[in-house]
C-alpha cells in the first residue's frame, strides 16, 4: 500500500519445486500490470502454473533449471505492459 507503483516478484526453492509469489501496487495495476499475468507466464517458464489477483498471486513450478531464465523475464514483461 506505501509503495503503489512498485512490482516485486519472489521465488522460493524447497526440495524440487519452486513456489513463486508476485505483488502488484495500485498504480501499477492501474497502468495494466497485473500480478496473475506475472506469476502465469513466470510458472509457464518453469513448467508449472499459478495465478490470483490483479495485486497478489501465486504459482508454482518445477523446472529448477529455469529459474533465473523466468526471472530475469519478469523486466521484459513488465516492461512490454508499459509499451
């Protein structure tokens, strides 16, 4: 809520699965950026798949070997929503 224009995007390794988180500030949803859209094509990535709200989601994956790739993507995504 303090930070309405920000989007973060976490990811979290246990064992053999990656469980990824997204958070979306109002304004950044506002311009179009929304966190389900973030965590389906971040999972897509990884093999797994996820979803939730303009503002928060969560999905899951578990090609570990994709990990950077899907987050590095997150930049060119949000970006692509800005164009």
């Amino acid at each position: 809520d303090k930070a309405a224009n920000v989007v973060a995007v976490l990811a979290c390794v246990n064992g053999e699965k990656i469980t990824f988180v997204a958070s979306c500030g109002k304004d950044a949803v506002a311009k179009g950026i929304k966190a389900g859209d973030i965590i389906r094509h971040v999972t897509a990535i990884c093999g797994g798949k996820g979803g939730g709200k303009p503002d928060s989601a969560m999905g899951g994956g578990s090609d570990l070997l994709k990990l950077d790739d899907a987050l590095a993507s997150v930049d060119d995504f949000v970006a692509s929503k800005l164009g």
